[in-house]
C-alpha cells in the first residue's frame, strides 16, 4: 500500500524499509515525482477585449475506468511476505491476511493482520484515483508507525501498478520508495518494493506474493 502494488501489506517491516531508504547517509537520485514536468503558466489576459477563439480540443487523458481495475482485488487475501538485506544471511519470510473491498466503486480499502517475530501487526491502506490531481494515490497507515507512507504515480498517465513514496528518515535524510504491482493469474498477484542506491540503480528489498483465499475462476485480471 507512500505504502497499492497498488497497496498491501508493507507494515510488518514499513520502519525497516524506511531505514533502508536512508541508510546509506549519502545522496541518492532525485524522486521521481519531483521529476514530473510542471504545469504550463496560464497565459496572462489580454488588456484589450479580443474575439473569443474556438476552444482547442482537450488533450487530457480520459478517466481510468477505477471500478473496474479495483474490483479484481476485491477478497479476502493470505500474503507470503519476503524480506531481503545484506544485513541478513538469508532473506526473511512470514505471512499475514488482507481483506480488501471496493468502497462506493473509487476507493480500493485494505485492512491487513499479520505477526512477525510473535509481534501482532495491523494496518490499513486505500488507493484510488484522485479525480483532482488525475494521478493515482495510496495511503498505508499502521499501528507500529506515527508517520503514514503516501504513495503517488510518477506521471500522469502512469496506472496503480507502479507507484512512488517519498520518505525522510529519524536523521533528516530524503529518500524514496517505489511498489510495482504485477498479476501472476487471476488469483494472484505480486507486489515488489524496491530503495534507490547512492552508487546508482535501486535494490529490491522486499516482495509480497498474495493469494485469493477462495479462488474463483470467474475473477479477470485486470
């Protein structure tokens, strides 16, 4: 689910991969967000009345159809969480269960529990559209957590499937956190989460593989 792939369960671990965000303590590549190209200047009025020109055809991209793309996550969900750092000698893995529903046909909402290392965890996320700034988003919130992850697409035209957060850590320094959402079938689908590095690149550091609890053929992947 800043963290919905689109959205789920990154909570166990969301303060690790803050601290992997900013670990190195040396800059890192500028967020992809704040390369997003800048809105274009309106043009000043003109001091003198002019004859109204014919509106130009609007360029916009139409509205995703956000029902449709949402529903298929719509379930109950049991989730394989794997956890990889080079601080481990193998990577960390545990699992947890979502519940996702679609609120009103806009808003995907997921509540999450799970336990890592005997330690019970809850969270909630929803993701979305936001018919304002015509760019997906995602909010992750978690009980372990006083600072919520807002996750945003790159551009424009970018769908739910891969999404960008910018984090800061307990030291001041900015990094960023990117989540791919890919389907494996209809049924499952899986979520990556990967840091940017200082010598260049980006480092997966975590991946979510969730399951549809009951499985139902009927299910298209979007």
């Amino acid at each position: 689910m800043s963290t919905p792939r689109l959205t789920f369960p990154i909570g166990t671990l969301l303060a690790g991969l803050l601290a992997a965000c900013g670990a190195a303590r040396a800059p890192v590549a500028q967020s992809p967000l704040q390369a997003k190209p800048a809105a274009e200047p309106q043009a000043q009025a003109s001091a003198a009345p002019v004859e109204a020109a014919a509106a130009p055809a609007s360029q916009e991209a139409p509205a995703p159809d956000v029902k449709a793309l949402l529903q298929p996550y719509e379930g109950r969900w049991t989730t394989r969480i794997t956890w990889a750092s080079p601080d481990f000698p193998k990577p960390l893995e545990w699992a947890g269960n979502s519940t996702l529903r679609v609120l009103g046909g806009r808003w995907l909402v997921t509540h999450h529990e799970g336990a890592f290392m005997g330690m019970g965890f809850e969270a909630q996320d929803v993701t979305g559209f936001d018919a304002r700034t015509k760019t997906w988003r995602s909010v992750w919130a978690d009980k372990v957590n006083d600072s919520m992850l807002v996750f945003e697409a790159p551009t424009a035209s970018a769908g739910l499937d891969e999404l960008i957060a910018e984090t800061v850590d307990d030291k001041g320094a900015k990094s960023w956190l990117r989540r791919k959402t890919a389907w494996k079938d209809p049924n499952t689908f899986e979520m990556s989460f990967s840091v940017p590095q200082p010598a260049g690149g980006e480092q997966q550091v975590m991946t979510i593989t969730a399951t549809r609890a009951q499985a139902s053929a009927g299910v298209a992947t979007p």
